[in-house]
C-alpha cells in the first residue's frame, strides 16, 4: 500500500508539473508570433536608413568616428543579449559560448574585450565567475522596446566615442573606461525549431551597400540638406540604435521559440513520466489485490480445513 502511495504522489507532482510548462508553452506560442511580427516591422526603417547611411558615407570625406577604423585600438566592447528567465533550453548557453568565443579572439588580436550584459541570465554568469561587467540591463528581454535600445545605446556610444584613452560616467555614477568597438551579440530566430547564435560589429559602422553589383542595385542618388556632415553627425547613433533594436526583437522572437521548444519536450517528458508510473502503480495496486486474496483463500481454506478435523 506504501508503494502505491508513493507513486500516486509522484503522479500528481509531475501533473502538477506538466501543467506548469505547459502554460509556459502556450504563452512562449502566443509571443512568437507577436515577436516576428515587430521584427517585420522593423527591418524596412533598419534597411533604408544603412542605405542612407551607406550613400552618406560614399558621398562625404567626413572623418567620424563611427566610420574610421582605429589602428590602435585596445579595448573592444561586447554587448551579449541574454534572457532574464530561464526554461528556453540552451539559448543562453549558445549566446554566451559564442560571446565567450569573441571575447577568445580578441584576446588573440592583443586586444581587452569590454563585457556589457542584457537579460538576467547573462548578468548571473559574469556575477557567479567574478569576472568584470562594464554595464547592464535587466527585465525586458522578452518585449523589449526601442527606449531600451536607447538606454543601452546612451552607455556604449560615449564609451566608443572616448575611445580607449578616455574614460565616461556611467548613469550610477561610477566611471569606466572607453572602448574602440562594438560588437553586439545575440540569437538569431531563423524558425521554431532553429536560433542561431551571431556576432556583429555595429560600431564602427560596416559598409553594407557597394557598388553597383551590390545586392539591390546601385545606391540611389541623394541631395542631402542641410549638409552630409551634419547629417552623418545626426544619423549615425540612430543607426547604432537601430541595429542593438533590431538585435534586442530578433533576440526576444528566438527566447520565446527557445521557451517554447524547451516546454514542449519537457510536457511531453512528463506525460511519459505520468504514463509510466500510472503503469507501476496499477501493477503494484494489482499485485496487492493478488496477495490479500491469496490470503482471503488460504485462510477460507485453513478454515475449512479446521472444520473438517472437528468433525
């Protein structure tokens, strides 16, 4: 009876269980969607304002220092996008790998990488190893909005433009040094079964957009007013900002596959759980029905028996 007890309790914990993960399924289900939809929505400003840029960029001799390559730069920032839950599988354990591999090779180049951490899980590594974070942000990586971007944009943008000599304030109030790039890495949702993790430099900018075999045709012809400078001046940390946006949504589409693709199987992990001890305790419930009968019969017999020798 003891066994059938404990079993009928680990039935209703794992039920217990299976019906946790799979809210977390629907609601990882219902934010896909939601998540590519603001992707979509996204990528046409993101593509026309590279485009801009690109010509801007082509058509001016403006030495900004979100175009020129530093030759001896020194220290390299990594903003690493991560969740601020758990249950999404391995998509934080590939993000951080593939920061952990970009920080890998900038050491080879003789050069410090610069950590800077979204999402909870991202700041809970770093913190654990002791190991140095520039800066952080929490509590939005699964609808994050373009003021977050901003945020974040507001710290990496003054570091990159102090360069390694120089130092900024952070808005705690503490100081830290600057840095001579940015390299943004995040998980990109390619479907709802695959994210892959990528790292892509956003400052200083990468000429997407070249010549006339370039894909979508040669650069359309602009008149820019007031001026190129200015403009370039204007437009650049809104392209910065853009691009860590555009990484922020894309991010949060692949942490809610991840989610749900986690929550699927440990649903289904648990119904065959829930199946197999259902399974052992109707045999252990069955073999207790066949023992108290074989006892009912013996002492019937042991009874009848006893009878017959009275008589």
């Amino acid at each position: 009876m003891a066994q059938v007890r404990v079993l009928r309790q680990k039935i209703r914990a794992t039920q217990s269980t299976q019906k946790l993960v799979k809210a977390q399924e629907l609601i990882a289900t219902s934010r896909i969607a939601k998540s590519q939809a603001r992707v979509a929505a996204s990528a046409p400003y993101s593509a026309q304002i590279t485009q801009v840029l690109t010509a801007l960029a082509t058509a001016s001799t403006l030495d900004h220092p979100l175009l020129a390559e530093r030759d001896n730069a020194r220290r390299i920032g990594i903003l690493l996008m991560t969740s601020d839950r758990g249950l999404c599988g391995g998509f934080n354990a590939n993000a951080i790998k593939a920061a952990e591999e970009l920080a890998a090779l900038i050491r080879e180049q003789g050069r410090e990488p610069v950590m800077y951490i979204v999402g909870r899980k991202g700041l809970a590594y770093y913190t654990f190893r002791q190991r140095p974070v520039a800066a952080s942000w929490t509590g939005f990586s699964e609808k994050p909005s373009y003021a977050d971007a901003e945020a974040a944009v507001q710290v990496l943008l003054p570091a990159f433009l102090a360069g390694s000599d120089g130092e900024v304030e952070l808005p705690d109030g503490t100081k830290a040094a600057g840095i001579d790039g940015i390299h943004v890495v995040s998980t990109h949702f390619v479907s709802m079964i695959s994210q892959v993790p990528r790292a892509r430099r956003v400052a200083p900018m990468e000429v997407e957009y070249v010549g006339t075999d370039a894909p979508g045709g040669p650069l359309p012809s602009y008149e820019f007013e007031p001026g190129v400078d200015s403009l370039m001046d204007a437009l650049l940390p809104k392209y910065v900002t853009t691009r860590i946006y555009a990484a922020l949504l894309d991010s949060a589409a692949s942490e809610s596959a991840a989610r749900r693709a986690a929550c699927k199987n440990a649903s289904d992990n648990a119904a065959d759980i829930i199946r197999k001890y259902t399974l052992l305790a109707n045999q252990a419930r069955q073999a207790q029905i066949t023992q108290e009968l074989s006892e009912i019969v013996g002492g019937v017999e042991a009874l009848a028996a006893s009878s017959s020798e009275e008589d």
